[in-house]
C-alpha cells in the first residue's frame, strides 16, 4: 500500500513538472482593404507556388502582391453575394476552377480558371438562400461533393459528372442554418448534421437527438474525447457561444449528447476548421467572429473581434489568441476561410476574409 502511494505522489509530481509546449506564434500579413467573406487557396496558374482567390480578384503567390481581375461578384447592399470559396477542377482541363454561392440569387455557380484574363461564370443549380458550402466526399467514392448549407430549403448534395456538370441528390425536405457532415454511429459512413438532428446514410434518415440553434458552418463531427464515439463542435453563427456536444450511449441503445462549453465570451462562431496549426501531427480547432455577420445586428457585434485556435487535451479546449482587438485591430474569420502551407515552410498558415479586409496570418512555429 505504502509503495502505491509513493508511486502515486511521484507520477503526478512528475506530470506536474512537465514542461508545457510553447504556443504558435503568427506574423499577420495584410493582402488587401477589400470586403469580401469568402477567401480560397490553389494554385491557380500551376506554377507550383499557391495563389489566393477571394472575390473578384486572384492574388499570386508567394507575395500576393500582384492582383488580378476575375470577375465581379454580385453586391447586394453591404454583401458581396459570394459565400464560399471552393477550389474544384470543374471541367478537367487541369486548371482549378473555384464554386461559390449566394444568400441573395439562391444559385450555386462556378468561376472557370481563365489565368490572368477574367474568369467565366457559369450557372451551377438554382438551390435557394445560400449561407454558405462545403465540400464533403458523400458517398465515399473519394471525390467530393458540393454540399450547399440553404436555410428553409431542401438539403440536397451535388455530385461531379463527366463534361464539367453536376448532378443533384435530394436528401431531405428541409434544413435550418448550419450544416455538418461525419459518421454519428460508427458504421463507416458519413452522415449529415443539420441544426435539429442528423441524417443517417444512406437513405438519410432523420434522428432527432438535439436542436443546436443558429449553428456554424461547418458544424464539425470529430471524436474530442478519445471514446471512438464521435462529438460535434458547434459555434453560434448568429450569438454568443461556442461548444461541443458529447455523443453518449445510453440503455437500449438510445443517444444523449451533453453540452460542454469551449467558449461563451464570443459571438459569431460562424466559420470553423479542424486542422493541424501546431505541427504537432494532431489536428486544432481554428475559428473566431465574423465581423457584422448581420452588418452590426447580432448579439456582440461591437465586442472586439478576434482569431483564434484551441487546442485539445484529454476533452478539455485551451484558447489561443492569433488576433484579437477592437474593429480593425483584431481579425475575424468571414464566412468561409482558408488553412494552407503557403510558404512551403512545413507550417499551415491562416487566410481569412471578411468585412474587415484580407489578410494572411504565417505560421511562425513556436518560439
């Protein structure tokens, strides 16, 4: 007995010894003053070096510097109807070509790679609202699918054909603000997360376990506490909070999710990535405020606003400021963001949007 607790005392002195890892440091590079919500990264003239889309312009790497003309978004009052980013090779003549969508024309469209002449525009599906799309491999197939998030619409997907068209696939009669995508129950396939509920695949049959609210986009489906039983991560797009709900098995084989929070200071969780950011091998929640999501109507719209990146241990989040501020100090994410290695350093950097300008915030690695 007396050697178990010697043992006991030595372990946890030496756990609390441990040298905690440094944080990432960020030097944030500004790109340009525009006001666009949307940024994507791909090499658009195939030089082997990444390049920036955001909007009507290109902005070619490593020093985005030089701007170029691609088109001009629709402008609805203080919105560019321009929600997402979307790097897709639509019609396989070995350019990346960007798909993007608006709340405004409900119409999902893609911008063909035209190099430094202006881009074309072409008409992808009429879809309704657009708050935002993703891009998830659906059917496991390993190419993915357009996966438009349209509050008070149906939830369909869209899957790539040959010669550059798409093919819609209805998946339920409607959805609210938010959508997600990832196995719930184990079985080795992916299934869609809207604001009340999941739908299971493949005949998309709706559970309705929980109601999230007015959810980020994406709502991420990721196993936080090491129980091989995936969780979801969910911001408020539209108020304050940022959480994660824990799937539990109960008698019966009934679901319950528990609600933990990560973060109730902030507001506008709107935009989120699940990527490595401290070159640790393991993935870190990268996400802040979309600035005036709502053009200064939301809950919190005059409360700084930040970037941030959380990292992860044992089911417990740890906050990270990248940048954080008053209105044009601090940095949000717009509605749909970008995580990308841009100086082939080995480190993901962070490019974020939105109607606080554009800027790239480098890696620097830890110090």
């Amino acid at each position: 007995m007396r050697y178990v607790t010697l043992l006991a005392i030595l372990l946890a002195s030496t756990a609390s010894t441990e040298p905690k890892k440094a944080p990432v440091s960020f030097s944030r590079y500004f790109v340009a003053a525009e006001s666009y919500e949307s940024v994507g990264v791909l090499d658009v003239d195939n030089d082997d070096t990444l390049d920036i889309v955001s909007g009507d312009f290109w902005y070619k790497g490593p020093r985005f510097r030089q701007r170029h003309l691609i088109g001009n978004q629709p402008r609805k009052d203080q919105y560019y109807d321009d929600f997402s980013t979307i790097p897709f090779d639509v019609n396989s003549d070995g350019r990346t070509d960007i798909i993007t969508g608006g709340w405004f024309d409900g119409t999902l469209r893609w911008m063909e790679n035209k190099g430094e002449a202006q881009w074309t525009r072409h008409e992808l599906a009429k879809v309704g609202n657009v708050e935002c799309t993703r891009a998830w491999d659906v059917d496991g197939d390993g190419t993915l699918e357009i996966c438009p998030n349209n509050p008070g619409h149906p939830l369909k997907y869209f899957k790539h054909q040959k010669g550059g068209t798409f093919k819609q696939v209805d998946v339920a009669p409607t959805q609210g603000h938010g959508l997600g995508f990832g196995d719930i129950n184990g079985d080795g396939k992916g299934d869609f997360v809207v604001s009340d509920g999941w739908l299971q695949a493949p005949d998309w049959t709706l559970h309705k376990e929980f109601s999230l609210g007015t959810t980020s986009v994406p709502i991420l489906v990721v196993d936080v506490n090491g129980d091989k039983k995936n969780d979801l991560i969910v911001g408020q797009g539209h108020g304050y909070g940022l959480h994660w709900y824990e799937q539990k098995s109960g008698a019966n084989g009934q679901r319950s999710w528990t609600k933990h929070i990560i973060d109730d200071k902030n507001s506008q969780y709107h935009a989120m990535e699940w990527v490595d950011v401290t070159g640790d091998g393991k993935p870190e929640l990268v996400t802040g405020k979309r600035y005036r999501a709502h053009n200064g109507k939301d809950p919190g719209s005059e409360d700084p606003v930040g970037l941030y990146y959380f990292t992860l241990n044992n089911g417990k989040f740890t906050k990270h400021a990248i940048s954080y501020g008053p209105a044009g100090e601090g940095k949000g994410t717009g509605i749909y963001f970008a995580v990308a290695d841009l100086r082939k350093t080995g480190r993901n950097d962070i490019v974020v949007a939105g109607k606080d300008g554009l800027t790239i915030f480098f890696n620097e690695g830890a110090k």
